[in-house]
C-alpha cells in the first residue's frame, strides 16, 4: 500500500502536521507522525502537545487527534516508516532539517521495501488551505476560522443570536494562534456548541503592569488563563486573576492557569502577598506549588491521559454531568501544597478534583462567585466539535448569564 508524505513547509508548529491530520482522517487512512516531529522550531513551547500514552509531541498533533477524534500512537523512527502496514499518511516540514533528512531515509526504505510513495504539497494563501498533488491538482482545501481551527471550504458557519461576548486570553497572542493552538480551538467549540458569538482577545502577561489589569477586564465578559512554561507569565496572570476575583468576573484557568488562580487567592483573599510558584520564584517565603516527588521521594512528572476524582457536589462535577471521574491530559511537576489547603479552604476556596492516584489537588474553585474554576490538566485537549470540554462550556455558559 502507498506511503502518502504530505509537505507542508511552514515555521509555524500549530501548523504542523495539520494538513496531513485532516487528509489522513478524510481519507480514513492511518496517520504516523515521525519521531523528529517539532524538532528545530525556535519557539518556546513548540512541543507541548500530551500524547495520551504519556509523551511530548509537537503541537500540531492536535489536529490529528481531533480530525480522526483518536489519539495518536507514539511518533515512529523514520526508517520504521515503511515496515507500517496499510495506507499510511506521514506529515513532512521541509522547513525543518530533521524532516528533510526523515524524507530521504523514508524514501529509500520504501524503495528496498517496494512500498508506493506518493508526495503531496500544502500550500497556503491567506487562512485558506490547499493539498495539491505533484502535477498541481488541488486534492482537497481547507480554510481557518477566527479560533484556528481548520474547516472544510463548504462549511457553513452558524448564525449567531443575542450580543456578542468578548473573552480575554492572558497569553501572547502569537504564541496562542501560531505555537500552542489548543486553547483558542477549545474556545471556538464551545462557542460554536453553545451557539455563541464569541470574540478572542489577548493580553501579554509578560508586557502589562499589575495595575492595567483591571481597565483591561472592564472590557470583557470573561478570562482564560492557558498553560505553559513560560514563567515570566506567572506574576501577569496572577496580577490578572486578583482583578478577575474582585471583578467577580468568570474566569477558567488551564494548568499553569490554575495554579496561578490558586496562588492569586493566597495573595488575594489569604493576604500571603508574597505567595508564588516555587517553579517561579524559589525563595518566595509562601509556596503556592511545590515539586512532586512519588512514593519513593523521587522528583515526578505527571505526564499523559490520567483520572481525576471529582469532588461530589462541587461545580466541576455538576459541570461533568454528575460524574465521578474525569479524564485529563496532564503534564505538570509541581503541585498545590497541602499546607496551603486549610487557609485557602477559609478563605472560600474548595479543592473541587484530586488525582485518582493520590490526593493531590487536580482542579480549584471559588464557589462563592459567578464562575471561578481552574484544572491542573489540559482539558483544551480532549475539547472536539459538537464536544466541547465541560470546563470551557461552563466558561462561556456563565459569561453568557451575566
């Protein structure tokens, strides 16, 4: 059967691989992507991508996994390509020097192997799309909506009723559209479920003074705080969840987005004004999040699809439809001290989601105001059309009611 190599020379990773992921599950042909995948992007965080069997991959997975609505096996070594069996698609970035030398050693194990191998090029003008063959013939075409998310050129786009919200995403909006394209996709699928117009903003927290953010929050319905491990965030985002608390403005926050949630809740409503993330700052006097050791007292790394125990009664389980459990991509080191709980739980806090494994807190929230909830997972990860992820739902359901 035929090795499809689909070329797609792009600088940016959460274009890479999109392509091939939407022509793979088009077809409804096996997608492998290769182990050099994400390999040589100089941006930050350009391989951040959770694989459920616990590994980092480039981001533009992503829409593979959402396209097939499966997740992606484990990235094969280039020369393995051509022992898989079937039909199979297998993203290509010239841009990058590992990809031209993956395509080279594909090439000449197909030969050996006799395998077919058909090369097909992306070409992009403006948001659209294209999948061209060898000879110039437009295979198939795609165009991106306002949320990144690539949609078939005949797609209709849904007809919005009542006013239009705003909600504001304290992240560089470069990095947000262009690096790590989860959180902005998760967004347009709850919006687009829940029949909402609903309009992107950005903020760097790296760039506003503490003292802008509560102008910045007067001209939006909502906040979004993403991950990352940037930790030149932190002190923003933190800065931007205290305005968020005394606005009682809905707000929903994404890993590092939690645990800047819960450390803005130490500051704000506990008085601790010199909690932080140990990640961020090692001798603030009152650490927020502290390194996760295993049962052994080694230093750990939470990484993959893993089971969250969800607190019964809390907003987060109502949100999840009563469940008890919830599955999350997750990819963290650090966690929110036990000591801090009981001042925190005083101050109005409620641990609402703790590791299946252990009783570490894996989601917060602040039941008193209209929506204040963050996870130390990805859930942006699992959100698809027409399924959007309960946490962003939420967000949105409450920035609607307001």
């Amino acid at each position: 059967m035929t090795i499809l190599l689909v070329r797609h020379d792009t600088c940016l990773p959460a274009l890479d691989g999109m392509v091939a992921g939407e022509f793979a599950a088009a077809r409804g042909t096996r997608f492998a992507a290769l182990a050099t995948g994400g390999a040589g992007h100089a941006r930050f965080d350009c391989a951040q991508h959770v694989l459920a069997h616990g590994e980092l991959a480039a981001n533009g997975l992503l829409w593979a996994e959402r396209a097939g609505d499966r997740p992606v096996v484990a990235p094969v070594d280039r020369g393995a390509v051509a022992r898989i069996p079937g039909t199979v698609v297998v993203p290509i970035n010239p841009h990058l020097a590992a990809y031209r030398d993956a395509e080279a050693r594909i090439l000449a194990t197909a030969e050996r192997a006799g395998r077919a191998v058909e090369t097909l090029d992306v070409r992009g003008v403006d948001d659209r799309l294209e999948l061209l063959t060898a000879g110039g013939e437009i295979v198939a075409a795609w165009r991106r909506d306002r949320f990144g998310r690539p949609l078939p050129l005949d797609a209709t786009l849904p007809i919005h009723e009542g006013r239009a919200l705003r909600v504001l995403i304290v992240g560089d909006e470069a990095l947000q559209r262009e690096v790590y394209p989860a959180p902005l996709a998760a967004l347009g699928d709850a919006a687009e479920a829940l029949g909402l117009d609903l309009t992107p903003v950005f903020a760097d927290p790296r760039a506003e003074p503490a003292l802008v953010w509560d102008r910045l929050l007067a001209g939006v319905d909502g906040l979004l705080l993403p991950g990352g491990s940037d930790m030149e965030q932190v002190e923003g985002q933190i800065a931007a969840a205290r305005a968020a608390i005394r606005r009682d403005l809905p707000t929903a926050g994404l890993c590092l987005g939690m645990q800047t949630m819960a450390s803005a809740v130490a500051q704000e409503l506990c008085g601790m004004n010199d909690a932080n993330l140990e990640e961020a700052d090692p001798d603030a006097q009152t650490k927020t999040f502290v390194r996760l050791h295993d049962e052994l007292g080694r230093p750990a790394h939470r990484l993959g699809l893993l089971a969250s125990r969800l607190e019964p009664g809390s907003r987060l389980a109502a949100l999840a439809g009563g469940a008890e459990r919830l599955d999350v991509h997750y990819n963290h080191r650090f966690v929110l001290d036990p000591a801090l709980e009981g001042p925190l739980a005083a101050a109005g806090l409620a641990v609402c989601a703790r590791q299946g494994e252990r009783a570490y807190a894996d989601a917060i929230e602040l039941p008193a105001l209209r929506f204040f909830v963050g996870m130390q997972g990805h859930p942006e990860l699992a959100s698809r059309r027409g399924r959007p992820h309960p946490l962003l739902a939420g967000l949105l359901a409450a920035m609607a009611s307001r």
